[in-house]
C-alpha cells in the first residue's frame, strides 16, 4: 500500500516551523507536546510573544521572531492561527524562508492560501492536522487518526484551496 502525500511531507519534515499565536488563544500546545514526545525537530514560532511552550510540555523554547529562529529549519511552516491572521503566519514564514505551508484545521483563510501562492509558496494541506500523518503517535492520537480514517476523510487526496463550505477535520 502506497503512503499519502501528507504521510511524506510530515514524517521526512526535520526542523520544520511551528506558527502560533498564544494572543489568539491558538498557541499549538497539544502539537508542540506531540512533536516533543515522537522526537521531531522543529522550531515554534509565536505571533503572541509567548516565549515558553504551554500544555504537556511546559518550558520548551519558543521563539518570538524570525531572527530569533535557528538556521537549520526545515523549508516547511505549519500554520496554527486564527483565519484572519493566517495572511501574516504567511509573511512570517516566508520571511523565514519556508517554502512550503501546511494550514492546520481552522486556520486556512482564501486571503492566505492566496498570499501563499503569490509569494511562490507551495501549499501542501488546508485543512488537517499533521499529526493524524506522522508514522509515530502516541496512544491517544492513534486513535483519533482511526476516527478520522473512518470517516474517509484521511485518505483524501490533499486539500489546497480554502473553501469555505468544506468540512475540516475533527
């Protein structure tokens, strides 16, 4: 059985950017937690000036700028916003040279998905959460992504426009 195009992009990912914003109540402290437990690299990037992880794992770096971010980032950003601030998790992570964007559920926004494209970004997902996609999960993730694999909607093909009607994932 072949892998999903989403299964490749998060598990080869390694130092990928996190985009959060803790003013807006959507800091990423339940990925931030479960990227730390499966041991991925990555660098999390908050809007809200919040300079230590919250949740599960409490005390790890978050940085509060692009300038402040390590160079040996992944060209991946994983957007973690509100919609209406979802154009400026764009900017920030171009500024930082990602490449590629992933919104998380609830996050991508028609004025970001286009901002995306305009500055030759290449979205990879709106609308899911990585962590249904990464190989190593831990027990209660697992069966989230098994709910998820119910319903038909993780083996869709990746989504990469902001349609407003569409249903984003549980």
């Amino acid at each position: 059985m072949s892998r999903h195009p989403l299964e490749t992009v998060i598990n080869q990912a390694d130092g990928f950017v996190l985009i959060g914003h803790s003013g807006e109540q959507r800091f990423p402290a339940f990925s931030y937690h479960q990227y730390t437990k499966q041991k991925k690299r990555f660098y999390c990037l908050d809007l809200g000036g919040l300079t230590e992880s919250r949740g599960g794992t409490k005390g790890g770096k978050v940085y509060t700028s692009v300038a402040e971010l390590p160079a040996d980032h992944d060209d991946l950003a994983i957007i973690w916003v509100h919609p209406h601030t979802a154009a400026r998790a764009v900017d920030v992570a171009h500024e930082a040279g990602c490449k590629r964007v992933w919104f998380s559920f609830k996050t991508g926004h028609p004025s970001a998905v286009a901002r995306a494209r305009e500055l030759g970004m290449e979205v990879v997902e709106v609308g899911r959460c990585p962590i249904y996609y990464l190989d190593d999960k831990t027990p209660a993730c697992k069966a989230h992504t098994l709910m998820v694999k119910a319903t038909g909607l993780y083996g869709q093909p990746p989504r990469t426009d902001a349609a407003p009607k569409r249903r984003e994932m549980m």
